[in-house]
C-alpha cells in the first residue's frame, strides 16, 4: 500500500518502516498516526513478513507529535488524539512478530513513546531522548507516562518526565532505555541481524513469548505463571517444538514452519 509519510519496504521476511517527515523531523501528525496503524496492521497480516524495523528519515527518528496540530486541541480533542495514538502505538506492542525501533536520531516525546511501543531498541550514536511534553504544559499522551517507567524504573522516568531534559545514547543505554548503542552508519544492518536471529527461531514460540511479557508485567506473579505454563503446553503440542528439538539431538539447524 503506497503512504505519503511512510515508507515500507520487505526484503526476504524483514520489513522497514520509515517515517518520512523530515522536513517537520517525523513528527507524529493526525496524518501519519493514521498511516502508522495501516501499516503495522499491513506487517501484522503480511504472510511473507516475519518482523519489523521501525525507524525515521533524516536526522530524527520522530521528534514528537506535531505540535502545530496539538497547539488548538480543546479536552476532548485532546483526550481523543492520546487515545487514538495509544491504540496504534498498542498496535506495535502487541505485534506478534517482533518490532525492532533503530533510533536514528531524535526520539522526542510521541517518539520516544513509540521507541518504547517496540520490542526492543537499538540507538544509533546520534539518536536523542526524551520526553519534552512538560515543557509544553501538557503530559505526554502516548503511553510515556506508563511504559517509560516500566522501562527504566519511576525514578528514571520521572526525572526525564519532569526535567523534560534530553539524554543522549550513551545515557539512555546506562540507564537501561535502550539494548544497544551502535555506530550510525552500522544501525540499520545491527537491526537486521538482530531480527534475522529472531526469525531462524520458532515463529509461534517468538510470538507467545512476546505476548507472555506483554501481558505478564502488568500481572501477578502466580497469574503471570499459569499464562506462562498454559504457552508452553501450547507449544509442546506443535509441529515446530518437534523439528526444533529433533534439529538439536541430529545436530543440524531447525526448519520452522510456524505450525
Ligand atoms: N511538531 C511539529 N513540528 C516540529 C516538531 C514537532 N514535534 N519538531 C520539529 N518540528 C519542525 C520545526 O517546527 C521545524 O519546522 P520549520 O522548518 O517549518 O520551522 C522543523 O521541524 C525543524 O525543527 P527545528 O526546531 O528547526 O530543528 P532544531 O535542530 O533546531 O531542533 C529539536 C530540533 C528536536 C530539538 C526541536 O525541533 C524540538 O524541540 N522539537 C519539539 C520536540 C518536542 O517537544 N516534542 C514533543 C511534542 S508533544
């Protein structure tokens, strides 16, 4: 499907989705939040896709929402755009192929937030973080409040929630907000071999795995450990446990089929 501000290209099971705004720094219009959920539910539904790299022309990854929009938004506008924005950013998180955000650049804000929406994050040198919102009068409204700490822990979060302050790489891998960090020019062919690992593995264990985490940290322990007993009855009754396990004791590479 062809977008305006994005851009999605495959090239043997891997997608990447470029946000292509770099004249306004990608940041998040009504426009392009409508293309981002068209595009990952494009990645969601797409047989020849196995994961995804999320990342942003130019110098930013996405510096935020787009402020000119936000600047008139009456309460329930507001409400309606950070609950419209949620869901798509859901959207990314609950992916049940894994979603990888290579942070070019500036990850500020709506950016930031979608970095976090994503499964695991990659920095390149150059990329900047934060969340500015409070700087503006507003809280962030995509998520930032809630997964941010569920990231790098309340104190970290809210330092970065009420300073509004950037950090750089260096910093948001100390403070564990991103994986990696990685010279730029390596970004994008790190982010690859990190998700062709992903894909040699199991396609339906990577799945249950992604959504066991999903679920299970906003769960009791106990509750989080029946869903995690229930995946692995689960998966012990597929073809894939199978070949996986047959592949180890012949001593060869498995061959998945995602059955
Ligand atoms: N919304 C709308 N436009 C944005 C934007 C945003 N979040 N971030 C950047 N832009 C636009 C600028 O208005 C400018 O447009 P113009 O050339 O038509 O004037 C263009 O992108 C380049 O940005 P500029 O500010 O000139 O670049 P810079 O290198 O001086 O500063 C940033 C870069 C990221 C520090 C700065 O753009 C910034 O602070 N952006 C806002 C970040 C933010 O608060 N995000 C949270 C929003 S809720």
């Amino acid at each position: 499907m062809p977008y305006a501000y994005l851009q999605l290209t495959k090239s043997d099971r891997v997608a990447t989705l470029t946000i292509n705004r770099p004249d306004k720094l990608n940041s998040l219009s009504d426009d392009v939040i409508g293309e981002l959920e068209a595009a990952i539910m494009e990645v969601r539904s797409a047989t020849d896709i196995g994961g995804l790299i999320v990342t942003g022309a130019g110098r930013a990854f996405v510096a935020g929402a787009d402020i000119a929009e936000l600047s008139g938004q009456s309460v329930t506008e507001g409400r309606a755009r950070a609950q419209r924005g949620q869901h798509v950013f859901s959207l990314f998180e609950s992916s049940p192929k894994p979603v990888i955000a290579a942070v070019n650049g500036f990850a500020l804000g709506g950016g930031c937030e979608l970095a976090l929406a994503c499964h695991i994050r990659i920095a390149g040198e150059a990329a900047q973080f934060g969340q500015p919102e409070t700087k503006l009068g507003i809280t962030p409204g995509y998520g930032g409040t809630q997964r941010l700490p569920r990231v790098v822990g309340r104190a970290r979060a809210l330092e970065l929630l009420l300073t509004g302050d950037r950090i750089d790489a260096a910093e948001a891998y100390r403070i564990g907000l991103v994986n990696r960090v990685v010279p730029g020019d390596k970004l994008m062919s790190e982010c690859e071999a990190l998700l062709r690992k992903m894909l040699a593995n199991g396609p339906i264990a990577v799945a249950l795995c992604i959504d066991a985490v999903n679920r299970g940290v906003n769960m009791p322990l106990k509750d989080g450990l029946a869903l995690e007993a229930g995946y692995f009855g689960i998966l012990s009754g597929t073809a894939d446990m199978r070949e996986g396990m047959s592949a180890f004791l012949e001593k060869r590479g498995a061959n998945f089929r995602g059955k």
